[in-house]
C-alpha cells in the first residue's frame, strides 16, 4: 500500500471548537511518551484504558476507562469524542472497530489494516512470508502436549513465544524437554484469550536488533518513504526487556539487509507511522522475528539518543510532517521492574542513580505494581555505546522500586475493568477535580502572557 493522504495543513487549539482531536487507544508507559509528543504539537488527547490512573491518563486532556478490545466500546467513544486520528498503542484492540472508524473517514494510524495483521502472529508470518522474507520454521500449541509435539518437531533448543505480538515480552527460551510444562504455563499467561503459543526453531543468531521504519511523506517528492532509525540492540531475560542500547554494531551487509527486511514489511502494511521491526542478525544474514505498527519498548531511548524520538517521530509521520532519524549521542537504557506486588508504589535512591554522568531516570506512574512488571527506565548517553550500557546499569542499581505511601489528597481506585462484549455503555469518564487553590477574580491575565 502506498497510499500518500493528507498533510496536516492546520492545527487547532486544545479544549475549544476548533481542537485537532487523537483518540488513544491504551494508556501505558509508551502512550505517556506519545501523549507528550502530541501535545507538543498542539493536538487534543483523549486517552483510554482499563483502569483509571494509567500512564498516559495522568497527562491527556480527557480521560476514559474502557474495555478497548470490545469494539461496541470503541465505536461508542469514537461517536463521542469524533477525533481527528485514531492511535492504539497497544495490539489488542477491538479491530473490527477500526476498520469501521476507517470506513467512515478517521484516520488510523497507521491503518486499520496493518493492526489486524500485526496483532497476532501467525497472521504477522503469513505476511512475511507472502513477500518472501526469511523467517524461522513455527508451529502453533493449544496445549502443553501440542507444545510438546512442536517440539519433538522442531527440535530443542526453541523459543516459545505467546500468539499476539507483545513486544518481546513472555518469550522463553526452551532448552529442555522436563521445562515444557512451565514454558506453556508461563507464556500462555500472556497470550490471547485463545491461550495459544507459537514455537519457533532456534536460530542460531548473533543478536537480536530493532531497527524503526518510520513511513511518512518526503518533503522533496510528495511521496511515501521510508527512514531508518539507526539499530538498536536489547537484551532480555524471562522474557522481559531488561537493556536496550543504540546504536548495535552491524556490518554493512548485515545493515542493508536489515533495512531491506524491514522496509519490505512496513511497505506491505502500509499507512504512515513507526514499525519496529524486530530482526535476528547471523553474520550477514538476516531473518524476521516480528513487526510492531507503533513505537515499541525497545526503543523508548531514543527520546535520548535521536534528535526526535520514536513517539515524536510517530506523531510526525500520522501528520505528514518532515522526518528527521539523526542519531546525536549513543546511548543505553536500563528497565526499573518490580519484584513484588505492590499497593503503594514508591522509589529511592533516584539522587543517586541520577548523579552519573549523562544520566537520567523515567517513572512511568503505573498505580500498583506486580513482579517483573515495567515500573520505570534509566537512560545514558555517552561517548560510545559500552560506556553508556555500563553506565546505565549502575545508576539503574541504586533505585528500589518499594512498597510505601506519601500524603496527599483522594487517591484514586486503579483497579483493572473486566472485558465485557455487551453493547450497553459502561464507559467512565475520568474528572479533572476543582482547583484546591481559590483564584481572586480579579486577575484575568496568566503569569505567561
């Protein structure tokens, strides 16, 4: 697909008649960043999760709790709100929604289209494979003895993988038969309601590595083209991102073949936006893992390492604006996960962490917390990328992610909603509370006009 559409020519204002609106579909660490670049540019955010007091909620405009994998409650809030641009920053929305918001004139970004064939994997495979790239041989398992006969098959060690893409999260590496039952307990618990895995044959790979294809109009043409971030390199463990680092040394052959791969997959997608595209590197060769039509974990540094970030960038491309991918420092990210769960979350040793050269600290305000679950980030830059990773790792060391509470005013109930398929409204909208400090009437200019 390589359909141009329409640039952005005029931007309203926030909260009066004429505001350029964006729905946002998942309010996580990652639709926090987004919401932030969005409002960077003037644009109108409604957020939505499924529960009040998530990441991006706490920054919106508007806010809304909402099951969006029920598409009754997506087209209801797509009927209120009317936006501009629909984003889901998540895999499992209610597609058949956004085919419809699409049919009737709201952008999807990048296209209804390239989410439902990126939301579960075996249709990520069969595009793959459809336009010829290299992929591991796969089977799917419903059960822990259909995963057992996959592996029979494919042999060990293999990687066992949920059947939605999540970002590499719940990927587990299987090295012996006797872990088979803890591996199909343990990745189903992040897959579909279908509770299906996907078991992929090891490759032998050098590493793993994110390179973002950002889709977007050239300036110079008016036509559809794609950029290429610099790769990012990233590490896990348990199936949780644990380090990312930009940029990862490639070979030029390995590099190009890269950027091939993944301009050949954004390009069948279509639409204008980020794609992560996720790739194992062997030598020169490389094959494709998966795809992403959004800003991903993996590369959430590069609001630290690239003159615009990831969301920035996404942002820019769903409007038609210039893109600009320049690498400005290498860099290195460490996660903050919490190894409990946790009612009040607190942190310390932020002082610390944060007195390293070049370093800074993101919390990503998530309400509770549960072990293994992303809590925060700290990023480095410096002069090559080792320095940087080490760099990272130390100052990461000295936060605790810990159990406490401070003083304050009403706190919120953030507890998750249940899904629900019935089409009849249970969509809260989230109020803004009445300022606790009185304004004399008698001032009728801001402190910065």
């Amino acid at each position: 697909m390589t359909t141009v559409g329409d640039i952005a020519g005029q931007i309203g204002t926030p909260l009066t008649g004429n505001a350029t609106k964006v729905l946002l579909l998942g309010a996580g660490e990652l639709g926090k960043q987004l919401v932030i670049a969005f409002q960077n540019l003037g644009l109108e955010v409604h957020a939505v999760d499924r529960y009040a007091g998530a990441p991006a909620q706490q920054l919106a405009h508007f806010s809304y709790i909402a099951d969006i994998r029920d598409p009754y409650k997506v087209w209801e809030l797509t009927e209120k709100i009317k936006p501009d641009y629909v984003v889901p920053e998540v895999e499992t929305v209610a597609v058949e929604a956004l085919k419809r918001i699409e049919e009737f004139g709201t952008t999807v970004v990048p296209s209804a289209r390239a989410c439902e064939l990126t939301q579960c994997r075996e249709s990520v495979r069969e595009v793959a494979e459809s336009i010829g790239l290299p992929v591991t041989a796969y089977r799917f398992a419903e059960s822990a003895e259909e995963l057992q006969e996959a592996v029979g098959e494919l042999g060990l060690p293999c990687i066992v993988k949920p059947d939605i893409t999540t970002s590499g999260k719940g990927h587990i590496l299987l090295k012996e038969e006797e872990d088979v039952e803890e591996a199909w307990a343990m990745v189903r618990h992040v897959s579909s309601e279908y509770k299906r895995v996907v078991v992929e044959r090891f490759v032998d790979f050098d590493y793993e590595v994110t390179l973002l294809a950002v889709r977007s109009i050239d300036p110079a043409t008016g036509k559809m083209a794609t950029w290429f971030s610099e790769p990012i390199g990233h590490r896990h463990e348990k199936g949780d991102l644990v380090e990312s680092w930009q940029p990862m040394a490639m070979s030029e052959d390995a590099l190009a073949n890269a950027r091939s791969v993944a301009a050949r997959i954004s390009n069948e997608l279509g639409g204008r936006g980020v794609y992560g595209v996720e790739l194992f590197v062997a030598g020169d060769e490389v094959y494709f893992s998966s795809v992403s039509p959004r800003p991903l974990d993996t590369a959430m540094l590069t609001g630290y390492t690239q003159r615009f970030s990831e969301f920035e960038l996404h942002v820019r491309a769903m409007l038609g604006f210039p893109i600009d991918v320049t690498l400005v420092s290498p860099g290195a990210a460490v996660i903050l996960h919490a190894d409990a769960e946790l009612d009040d979350v607190s942190y310390s040793g932020l002082d610390a962490a944060m007195a390293y050269e070049e370093t800074d600290v993101r919390l990503f305000g998530k309400p509770w917390a549960y072990a293994g679950r992303r809590m925060g980030m700290v990023a480095t830059t410096a002069e090559d990328v080792e320095t940087a990773r080490d760099r990272a790792a130390l100052a990461a060391a000295k936060i605790t992610v810990e159990s406490g509470s401070s003083s304050g005013g009403d706190q919120v109930d953030a507890q998750p909603v249940t899904a629900a398929g019935s089409p009849v409204s249970d969509i809260e909208v989230i109020e803004v509370p009445e300022p606790v400090v009185d304004v004399d009437p008698k001032l009728t200019r801001s402190a910065d006009d």
